[in-house]
C-alpha cells in the first residue's frame, strides 16, 4: 500500500528543465522563485504577465496598496493590481488565427463539435453584435444554463466583448436552484437548453425552463440551444439565428479595466441562498494564466480537458487554456458511462496532453477493474489535475500503476470564492503520495493556529489554510452586500468581510484545515466547517476517509458529527459495494482500520450503511448538510443538493 510521503515520480532531468515553470525561474529552486514572488509582488506579478503573454496595456502600476490605519482587512481588501491595465478576455482567449482546433465539444452519445480559431472570433463577434443590438450594455448581466458545450463559451466570450458580466450553471439543477443563483443578479438574456444527456438518460428541460423564465422579469430574451431539430416553442430565440443576424455588423471586443467584473461564482448553498461571488476580469486571467503555464506546464498546442460542468469553477479554469494557445476539449456526460474508461478513450482519441478530474473519480476508477496503462495508449498524457477534495495517497499511487508511470499528477486545491489555487502542482519536482507539492506562485499561503502562528514548522500539525496577502483575484465581492447590484471593489459588505477576515483580521482565511508537509507541500484535511469536535479535539474527516475507503467492500463514505449526552460522536454513513450488507463483523474491521491508521478519536460511534450518500449538483458530498439535519437544524437551500432524500434516510437510520 502506497504511504503518505512516499515519492511516487521524479520527473525527468530534460522535463524538468523544459518545462515552462524552469524558463521563468531562470535558475532559481521554486522555493527562491516563490519567495521572491511574496516579497516583492510587483515585480512577481509584472514578469507574470509578461511571460504568460497577456495581451492589453498594462499601465504604469503594478501593485497599489491602500493604507488604512487600523483596519488590516481593508489594506488587504483595497489592494490593487494593475489599476492602469486595460485588457480584453476576448483579445487573450483569441489571440491565435487559423484552421487549428481551438475548441472541441463530445457528449455522451460520441457526437462530436469543434470550433477553429478563426471560427470561434467570427461567431463571437457576431454574438456580441447581436447581444449589443438587442440593448446588452457593460455591466449588463448575460447567463448561460446550459451543457458543457461550444455554446457556453461563445456566450462567455460575446458578452465579455461588450463588458457584460457572464454566469452560468448546469442544466442538472432545478428550477429553484437556478433561480436562488440567478434572479439574485437580474439577467438581461438567458441562453437556455431543451435538454441534456447523463448516464445513458435524457432529460427534458423545458417544463423547469418556464418556471426559470418566469423568475427572472429582467429578461429582454431567451436564447434556446436545442439539442433536436425541433422547432423553437413560443417567444423562445433560437441561438443560431440570434448569433447569425449580427453576421452584418460585427462588434470588436473592447478593452475594459483590470477589475472590470467578468464572472459571478456561486457558494454551494447549503448553508443558505448561494452567494453570488463577482470576479475581477484581470484578476482570475492572471491567475488562471500562472496556474496553467507554471504549475501544470501548459503550452501553446497543447490540448486539454477538465472534466467539469458549467456549473463548478473548473469550467471557467478550462476555457482559460485558450489564452495559453491550447485547445479546450468539453466533455458533457458521465464520466463512468458506458464504462470507468470514458475519460481514458477520449484521452487518446483526442490526444490530450492535460487530463482534469476529481479526486473523487480517481478513488473509483481504483475500485473499478479497469487498468488505462493496459488497455490504451496514453501516449500524448504529459498531466493529470485533480481537486474536488483531497486525494488519498492510494489514489497517487494507482494513477502510477494503472495509468501512467512518467505522468505529473498534479493535486491542486483552491476555491470557487478566488477562482483560483491556493496550492498546486510543481512540474520540476518530486511527486509525494497525498501531498499537493507547493504553495501557489504569488499566493502567500500559510496554514497557522488560533494565535495565527504559522505552522509551517510544525509538520503535520493541522490549522486553518489561510493567505497572509492580497493576490490579484481578491473577487470584488458579494452581490448585493449591503448595497444593491455590483460591489464597491474598495469596501465590499459585511458579509464579504465576515466570510473571509473576521477570524484573522489582516488575512484570508478559506476555511480548509490543513498541514504542510517537511517536503514543503501541503495536506487538506477536509473543510474547517466540517471538523470533529470529539471531547474538544478537532478531527479532519480526510483521514476517516482514507481509513475507510481502502476497504474492498466500501464504495463510499460519509462523516458527521452528532450532538450527543453533552459531546459530539463521530458518525459514519457507508455506501457498500453490490452485494454487500453491513455486518457486525464489517463494523469492528472498519473501526479497528480508522484505530491503526488513525487514532482512537477518529473511531466513529455509530456506523450506518445507506442506499446513497448526498451531494451536491457538481458531486460533492455535504457532511455540513447532513451535520444539520441530524442536529435538528434547518437544512438551508435544499435545492443545492442533487439527491435530498438521501439525507432523510441518515436522519431516518439513526432515529
């Protein structure tokens, strides 16, 4: 069994001289290069932009740090970057001409779309034409709740042409989840679908589409990607004819400011209403540029792929890799449909050099039967990207087994609040089983206690992930946080403060508990919202998961704490592989398993097996949820999560 610390890839002299990440460092370690960029920010983030490519005026400053006696959170919030820079996401995501692939779209029946990059301007041009026409001005909100399609990023790129803000979610939602996110900031046109494809099943939109429409009294137009060739209902636009009647006037895109807003996030939202997240355009393509070319060694014709859908953060990560020069390839689908193979055939057929998924995907695909290394070539695979959640050293070591032995797997972690990583992948150094490699470029990551102490001695020694610096994708805020519409970038609301600062003034707390490691990479141990409090100890429930993971008759987990006799009690919920029934036997192995590879305060008081475990619409199970349902606390938002009645079965097995 493959062990925490354990170096499982070293990468070659000549990778690791070639890659991206060693031309900017110009002889310097990482760590020197990542000293250098939180010492001295300006210059960091300067020769970022250089390097990267970033097309716009950059303007005189660099780093302009406003100082407010007293009140560090508001230097650390009125920090800014660039504030003379004028740029254009549409002027970086196509600043490539010709015939090649800039976009490729497959669904799940094998159909299969592309876009070259001379194509991809001409239709985004005559989108934003049209959008302008239709009365889109800048600062005008544009969404999109649609598949993992070319007509996402087309949408994307025309309403950022004319300085509209883009938000998008998946088609899996329903009518309310989409209106708690999208009525919040009143839309001007929705781009809609008719209805989407998933594990072999299609789904009919249209009834939850009127439902939306009606919701959202702002509208001036919906736009309607069918996938059939039926006819267009109603006062609904077809999407083709709306983007084809600005063919005549094209609009070429403009330059905004470095903090002009691009995107509005979304919190999972199931703590409440989602919080509607608005980020800066420099900000995250600055991030996002760092983050591709450095840390996952990203170039120009390379071809990549992140299995996402609209709705998570790493939809917006993939597109990036346009202003890279790459191709983006979209896969809308299950990735396990018609087998745990899927993502592996596209590899191949697709001849991806980056593959991204989840954590939770690789932890499948090991149970699974199924061995890439054996059964496809793999032979233009250079990464493979993982987030979502921790990803257990098994799960490093079965990708080096089973798929590839030279490949960087790169374990990357960060947030939908900053669109960007906290920690990530380093491609000219060792490769350690359960450990994210280094701290972002720029990122002043740290993890310390509740003295805000750093902890970065103390090896192993889980705290709170914070960041002790402003960084470039700071989001302007929350919108409508005490005010109504987009935020004051240099006073955000008070709900924006409390999320972030209210814990350590002065600093970014992300609310991921966390160690470092003594090869100077990091740990996530779970989210700090979600930590154990046996007897007072607080307990990461990424340790639980591993523990009890590895066993052959667990397909997967999920630990909460309950109140209970005046403690809490650790309690584990299993989903048992086919013919599995939970047996006392199974218990006393599974608890005795989490004893030795943990401690005696991680053995859980209760375990429960159940049919299904919840999660939310983008796969990610909701131990908060389940904590507060079990506690008799009012689940917020139910419309968040995907398969709500899975929580009042846990409910119901403990009563």
């Amino acid at each position: 069994m493959v062990q925490r610390g354990e170096i499982v890839w070293q990468p070659s002299d000549e990778r690791a001289k070639a890659s991206r990440l060693a031309e900017f460092a110009n002889g310097m370690s990482f760590d020197e290069v990542h000293t250098w960029s939180v010492t001295s920010p300006d210059e960091f983030w300067r020769e970022v932009w250089q390097f990267c490519g970033v097309v716009g005026e950059q303007g005189g400053r660099a780093v302009h740090k406003t100082i407010i006696p007293n009140d560090l959170s508001a230097e650390f919030i009125a920090t800014q970057f660039f504030p003379d820079a004028k740029l254009s996401i549409v002027e970086n995501f196509l600043h490539r001409t010709g015939s090649g692939e800039a976009i490729v779209a497959i669904d799940e029946t094998g159909k299969r779309t592309s876009r070259s990059w001379n194509e991809l301007r001409q239709r985004v041009s005559s989108l934003a034409s049209a959008l302008e026409t239709l009365g889109v001005v800048k600062g005008d909100r544009v969404v999109a709740w649609l598949p993992n399609a070319i007509e996402v990023i087309e949408t994307m790129l025309a309403s950022a042409s004319i300085g509209a803000v883009f938000s998008s979610c998946s088609p899996d939602f329903g009518a309310q989840g989409v209106l708690d996110r999208f009525s919040q900031i009143t839309p001007k046109v929705l781009v809609a679908t008719d209805s989407y494809i998933y594990g072999g099943k299609e789904f009919d939109c249209l009834e939850r589409l009127a439902v939306v429409r009606k919701g959202l009294p702002t509208l001036l137009a919906t736009l309607m990607v069918s996938r059939a060739d039926s006819a267009i209902l109603g006062d609904l636009v077809d999407y083709e004819s709306f983007l084809k009647s600005g063919a005549k006037s094209p609009v070429a895109p403009r330059r905004f400011s470095f903090d002009h807003p691009w995107y509005v996030l979304y919190s999972s939202g199931t703590t409440g209403v989602p919080k509607c997240i608005v980020h800066r355009t420099g900000g995250v393509l600055l991030q996002h540029l760092k983050e591709q070319q450095l840390h996952c060694d990203i170039k120009n014709d390379d071809r990549v792929m992140y299995f996402t859908t609209t709705g998570w953060m790493m939809w917006n990560w993939l597109i990036s890799v346009l202003a890279s020069g790459a191709t983006a390839v979209l896969f809308d689908g299950s990735p396990s449909f018609p087998t745990m193979n899927r993502l592996f055939d596209i590899v191949d057929q697709e001849r991806l050099t980056l593959l991204g998924t989840s954590a939770k995907f690789i932890d499948s695909a090991r149970k699974s039967e199924i061995n890439p290394k054996n059964s496809h070539s793999l032979k233009t695979l250079q990464t493979i990207c993982s987030t979502g959640s921790p990803l257990a050293p098994e799960g490093f070591g079965w990708v080096y087994e089973k798929v590839s032995s030279t490949v960087h797997l790169a374990s990357i972690s960060g947030g939908t609040d900053i669109a960007a990583c906290f920690v990530a992948g380093d491609p000219t150094s060792s490769v350690y089983a359960g450990e994210i490699q280094r701290p972002c470029l720029g990122m002043d990551t740290d993890v310390v206690n509740d003295e805000t102490d750093s902890l970065k001695q103390s090896f192993d020694t889980a705290g709170e992930l914070v960041c002790r610096q402003a960084f470039p994708s700071v989001p302007l805020g929350f919108w409508g946080d005490g005010a109504a519409g987009l935020p004051d970038p240099k006073s955000p609301g008070p709900k924006f403060r409390a999320a972030y600062f209210e814990r350590f003034p002065g600093m970014w707390r992300h609310g991921d508990f966390a160690s470092w490691s003594a090869h100077g990479g990091m740990v996530i141990h779970g989210r700090s919202d979600t930590t154990l409090n046996p007897a007072g100890v607080r307990i990461g429930t990424a340790e639980i998961y591993r523990a009890v993971e590895q066993h052959s008759d667990v397909f997967e987990s999920l630990v909460f704490g309950q109140d209970f006799d005046n403690d809490v009690r650790i309690v584990l919920a299993i989903r048992l592989q086919p013919n599995i029934t939970l047996s006392d036997q199974l218990i006393a192995d599974l608890k005795l398993r989490i004893r030795n590879a943990c401690t005696p305060r991680h053995v859980p008081a209760v375990v429960i097996a159940v049919a299904d475990l919840p999660r939310t619409r983008s796969n990610k199970l909701v131990e908060l949820a389940v904590a507060d349902a079990v506690n008799g606390r009012p689940v917020r938002n139910i419309e968040a999560i995907a398969n709500p009645e899975a929580i009042t079965a846990i409910v119901d097995a403990l009563k």
